[in-house]
C-alpha cells in the first residue's frame, strides 16, 4: 500500500486554520518548560530566533552552529529586505495579496495554509525586529521605508540598505545573547552534527563534531530542531557562502526524514557573471536593484557581436537600440517579474546570441533613466553599498556618467546573469514543522515548506523569522507537552554510542580513501555535472545523462579522494569531504525529482514542457503535490517517491501571468 503522509494541516477555513490550531494545540506549563531540553542546530536567522524564543519560554536550549560566532551564519550575508503584509504605502497590500503572491510567485506548488499562516504572522516579524532595534530605512517622516521585490506589484519589502540579513541577525544575536547571558541558551560555536540519535523511533540528540579538536561528542534532547540552510552549494558555484552545507540535513534523510521537492532550486537572475575557471563563489547582486535598474540586451545582433569582441560598450548604444525585454514581454511586471521568469528571459536572450560580455553570457542592468530621473545621491543612498560591492569586484561604476548624447545621460551599466542562489526543496516537514521522525523538527531554508517551485524576493527572511519567532515555539510544544514526564535521557544509552561509532568509522573511510584528487577537484566537476545537466533548462535526456554522470563521480570520490593531515585537530579538508558527500546524495535527489518531474514550474524547467512563447507549462493534472523521497538505506539506491497531495481551497489554481 502506498505510503501516506500526515501533513497535519487544521480543519476549517484557510485564513483560521493558524488561529484554531493555537486555541487547541497542546501547551507545556512553564515548570516543566524548566525540565526540557531542545537542540537547536544553527545560528542563522531561523536558529537564532527560535533558540532566543525557546529559551525565553523557559526550555533549555543547545545552539550550534560551525562559525566561530552565531552572527557569521549566511543569513549575514542577506542583502535586499523582508516582505511584510503592513501596507505602510497604502498601495492595497493585505495578508491576503502577500498570501496570494507567495503562492502564485510559487507556481501553485506550495502548500496553502503553511503560506497563508507566513503572511499572516509576517507584520509580527518586523514588529519584533523594530522592538529589538533593527535599523530599517525610514522614509523622512519616520515611517518605516518600502521598496519592491519580484513578483509583486505593491512595495511590501523593509529593508536596511543592503543589508538587511545582518540587521536581522544582529537582532536576533541579540535576543539569543541575553538568553546565554541568562544560562538558558548553551552555545556550542565551530561545531557541527554530524547525526541525528534516534531512540524508540524519536530523535533524541545528535553526534557532534568539535571541529577545532576533531573529537566526536554526545548531546541528548527532548527535541531536536534542524536551521542549517540550504543545499545552494551542490553546485560548486553559487551565491551563498562557502560554508553552507547540507550535512545535517541529509544525515537525516538517512535517518529516514523525507526530502521534500528537491528539484527546486532557485537560480537568481542578477549575480556577477563567471569570470574564470579559478572562481569558488558567486556574487548576487540584489534583486532590489530590479526596482530601478533597467534589464537590457542589444535588440541588434551586431551591436552584440561588437560587446562580445569589446570593440563596442554598452553606453555607446542609444536608447532606440536596446531591448528592455523584461518590459517588452511582461508589461504589468516588468523588470520586476519573479526571478525564475527573468533568469529565463536571460538565458533566452543569451542563447540567441545577445549576451553582452566576452563570453556571450550577460545582460545590462542599467541605472542610467533612474539617476536622471532622482539623482544619483538618491539612488546611491538607496544601493550605495552595493554600487562599491560591483565596483571592487568589477572596477565598473554603475553610478558613473559615461557619456552624454543627444541630452541624455548614460552611465555605466551593471553586467549579470543568472546563479544558484536559493533551494525551495528540503527537508519535509508538516504543518508543524516537525519531519517524519518523531521529535525532529526543521525550519528556515533547510526546510521545503513554503515557497513552492520558487521563492520570491525577500521572502527566505521572512519564513526564517516566521518559522524561529512565532510558529516553532507554539509547534513544538504540541510534541513537547507529554515529554516531561521522561528523564533526561543519558548519552551513554547504546543508540547514541552506536551512532558515534557510525559516524567515527565513516571519517576513518574517509581519511583511509588516500587517492589522489582534492576535495574540490571532485566538487568542481559535481557542480559542473549539476550546472549543465540539472541546472536552468532540463532535459530527460540531460537528466539520465546527468544521473549516470552522478554514480560514476559517488565512485570517484569513493576510491580516489585524498584528504591531507589527520582527523584529530583541525582538517577543514576532511571537513569538506563530508559536505560533499553529501552534496553528491543531494545532487542526486535533485536529478531523481527532476526527472520524474514531467512538467515544468517555477525553478524547475523541463524545456520538453513549455509554451510557445518559452514560458513554464504546468501540469496540474499529475504533478499537484509536493514530491517526497525517502532513503532506502543506501546512498548507492534510488530513492523511493512518496506523494503528498496538495489541496487548495482559498485560491483558483491558474496559469501563472505576468503579463497583464
Ligand atoms: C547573497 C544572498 C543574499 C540574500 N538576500 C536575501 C534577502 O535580501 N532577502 C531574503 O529574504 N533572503 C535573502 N537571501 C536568502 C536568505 O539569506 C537565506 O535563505 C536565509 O538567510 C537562510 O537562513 P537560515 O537560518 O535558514 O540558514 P543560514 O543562515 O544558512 O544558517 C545556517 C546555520 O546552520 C549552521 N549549520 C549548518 N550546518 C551545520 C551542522 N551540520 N552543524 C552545526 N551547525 C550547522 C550554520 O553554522 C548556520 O549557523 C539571500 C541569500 C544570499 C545567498
């Protein structure tokens, strides 16, 4: 019989289903809050804000995270804003109209009332930042500033400059510092879990690794909570930082959590482009720039041509020769289309022989009407920071006059194109955010819940904070309430040495392999297998392809990895061979639900399924529900497709159209 999955979402009417759930849920009164103990894994904004939220109910909480400081988690890096439903700009924002985008942004491949329920606590989100002093921009009156983000037509997004995600953090590093101050939060920093313990079918602590002394260590809980990030970096290059891994997540989808829609992966259509083969990151230019900046391409090919030799510049071509065609095909949305439907319209115009730079592999982001039209001391107070941020990496100023013909103004364009940025995928977990192992709960980008086939701008902030400051610590409690009554479980019960021993006997696989390539080598060539077979366009033919390129690359760095120095002390190398290991199974899962997607929707691209005009086609008939994979026991076996229905109630499921 096949398996079915609980998704625990309330009864009744959608804009209710989170009220009636917190009216019934069960609570833990606030003795035994005292005797319980939660592992939070992750200090970026969904970790940071849940392990300060617990420990301000009175749980006692242990926060992990592998930097040396909580604040070094990748949501620092986080640059353009949050959404909120305020509609501090009276331009006909609601609860309802951020609902309805997230899931229309979304291509109706997101669950309902996990949406609704973001939108609905999303006001509380920058209540509470405002409270802990996070410094959002403020209009000259002191309301709170907006700006707009892709897939909206309203400006619901705060922002602090451009850098919003270390605002943030600091706030939440705030809260989470008064509860270490208060002995409430244990901070365990430059650690990482490297399994999840399961005892009588719960999770019950993790396997953690000190990564300055090398040494494995036991820690047990009444729950576990996962906020270790997404799984950007299968792809060697992306956006997010270098040390974002998805370790901790597919640990436990070995342990049997389901891995839910792994094929959506967001590819952000505005990042530096490549410039060499020596590169191990990316760089995202925000999309807020979407707001003033202008996309363009050369509508004449020679024009191109001339760009791609650099015998021409792009502010040599006058207005009348360039194809703003973001505007040109998306009227009502315009340059600020969701990022699958501008990556897209970038990669079509690049394959047809428009793009703008050496390689042929760029467009324009351009400021030059927006500075006209405010000046560039208003456009610069707006990006200022990141206007320097391409100039060191570039040595191109886009707020610099390059010339001025016939009375217009043009200054120097902005080059992008689209990265991996972003993973709507990940760990499965219901209404609760618990995954399918009793006890194991996961939250922030690490799980799949609310974006989707593609996350709209500035809304991985806004579920972090959702998830760590208003819906896990009401969530969790429906599990916890019954837990007081056990002891405190020891490390010494035979589940936890048992996994110890696992994960000790795999590092020395690991370090024994003695072969001859580097960890990055073999990461290189897996992001290069990802990038070309299960990247922006997707073929079956690509994805078998891909799939066989896969397993012959998992024996590769099984019989030829090579890892220099010891496992005892510090070895960031052996550090980085266990992500990747794991960034092999998780390329893996992508190209299965990749394949076995026959449709095409946000993120997720089959170029055998699309319109006539090249938009994504939907095939709502056998692909309406959220695909989950469970492990069979192996990394070398297919995993097994478990489907979860989606059922929609409150919004018309309908062809996605920016258009009009
Ligand atoms: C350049 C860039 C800009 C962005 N800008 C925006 C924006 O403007 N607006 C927006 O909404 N979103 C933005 N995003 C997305 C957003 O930043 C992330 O989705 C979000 O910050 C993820 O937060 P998180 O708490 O889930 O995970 P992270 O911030 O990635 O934190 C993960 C935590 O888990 C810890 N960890 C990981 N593995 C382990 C392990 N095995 N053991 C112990 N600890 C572990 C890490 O140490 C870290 O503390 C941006 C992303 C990028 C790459």
């Amino acid at each position: 019989m096949a398996k079915v999955l609980d998704s625990k979402i309330p009864a009744g009417p959608v804009p209710e289903k989170w009220k009636e759930y917190k009216a019934h849920q069960r609570l833990v009164n606030p003795k035994n809050k005292l005797k319980l103990d939660v592992i939070v894994v992750g200090t970026g904004l969904a970790g940071a804000s849940a392990a300060a939220s617990l420990a301000e109910m009175g749980f006692n909480v242990y926060n992990f995270c592998i930097q040396d400081s909580p604040r070094r988690a990748h949501s620092i890096a986080a640059q353009g804003g949050i959404n909120a439903a305020k509609n501090y700009q009276n331009d006909g924002d609601s609860v309802y109209r951020l609902f309805y985008d997230t899931v229309k942004g979304g291509d109706y491949r997101a669950r309902e009332a996990n949406v609704y329920r973001l939108a609905e606590v999303s006001n509380n989100i920058i209540d509470q930042c405002v409270a802990q002093g996070v410094p959002f921009a403020r209009e000259y009156g002191g309301m709170l500033a907006n700006r707009s983000f892709g897939g909206a037509q309203v400006s619901r997004t705060f922002y602090a400059k451009g850098q919003t995600g270390q605002q943030l953090l600091l706030g939440a590093y705030s809260s989470l510092s008064k509860e270490v101050q208060r002995g409430k939060v244990k901070l365990f920093t430059r650690y990482e879990m490297e399994d999840v313990v399961i005892v009588d079918g719960r999770a019950r602590g993790i396997i953690a690794k000190n990564l300055v002394t090398g040494k494995l260590e036991r820690f047990s809980a009444n729950a576990v909570v996962i906020a270790t990030g997404g799984y950007g970096n299968t792809y060697f290059l992306s956006t997010n930082a270098m040390g974002c891994n998805c370790t901790a997540a597919v640990q436990c989808f070995r342990k049997g959590a389901m891995m839910a829609n792994p094929s959506y992966v967001q590819i952000h259509p505005t990042c530096i482009p490549v410039h060499g083969d020596k590169q191990s990151k990316l760089t995202l230019m925000s999309e807020s720039l979407r707001n003033d900046g202008r996309i363009w391409v050369p509508k004449k090919l020679e024009d191109a041509k001339a760009l791609q030799a650099g015998t021409k510049q792009g502010y040599e071509i006058p207005e009348e020769d360039r194809d703003y065609y973001l505007e040109r095909r998306y009227p009502a949305f315009g340059n600020l289309v969701p990022r699958d439907v501008a990556s897209r319209a970038a990669k079509e115009r690049c394959d047809k022989g428009f793009g703008v730079n050496n390689t042929g592999l760029a467009v324009f982001l351009d400021f030059s009407e927006s500075i006209q039209r405010l000046g560039i001391d208003e456009i610069r107070q707006r990006y200022g920071n990141l206007f320097d941020m391409y100039e060191e990496i570039t040595d191109v100023n886009p707020g610099e006059k390059a010339c001025t013909k016939n009375g217009v103004d043009y200054y120097y364009p902005m080059m992008i194109f689209p990265a991996i940025h972003y993973t709507m995928g990940g760990v499965w977990v219901d209404y609760e955010l618990q995954t399918t192992i009793p006890g194991l709960f996961a939250i922030g980008e690490c799980n799949f819940s609310d974006h989707g086939a593609n996350r709209l701008g500035a809304s991985a902030l806004m579920q972090g904070l959702a998830d760590g400051y208003f819906v896990l610590p009401y969530t969790i409690q429906n599990y916890l309430a019954d837990q007081a009554i056990w002891p405190r479980l020891s490390t010494d019960l035979p589940e936890f040495a048992a996994t110890e021993k696992a994960v000790e006997a795999e590092i020395d696989r690991l370090m024994n392999i003695k072969g001859k390539r580097s960890v990055d080598s073999i990461h290189k060539e897996l992001g290069h297998i990802m990038w070309e077979h299960v990247g922006m366009g997707r073929t079956k033919e690509g994805l078998e392809e891909g799939l066989k390129l896969l397993k012959a690359l998992r024996k590769e760095f099984d019989t030829n990895l090579f890892i220099p120095g010891s496992k005892e002390g510090l070895n960031v190398e052996l550090d980085k061979a266990i992500h990747l290991r794991d960034f092999i199974l998780m390329g893996q899962l992508v190209a299965y639900d990749a394949l076995h997607r026959e449709e095409s929707c946000g993120g997720h691209f089959r170029e055998e399924h699309q319109t006539e005009e090249g938009e994504a086609k939907r095939d709502d008939e056998h692909f309406f529900y959220v695909g989950c994979w469970e492990y069979q026991g192996d990394d070398t076996k297919a995993p097994e497709l478990i489907k979860e229905p989606l059922e929609y109630e409150a919004i018309k499921v309908q062809t996605r159209n920016y258009k009009n």
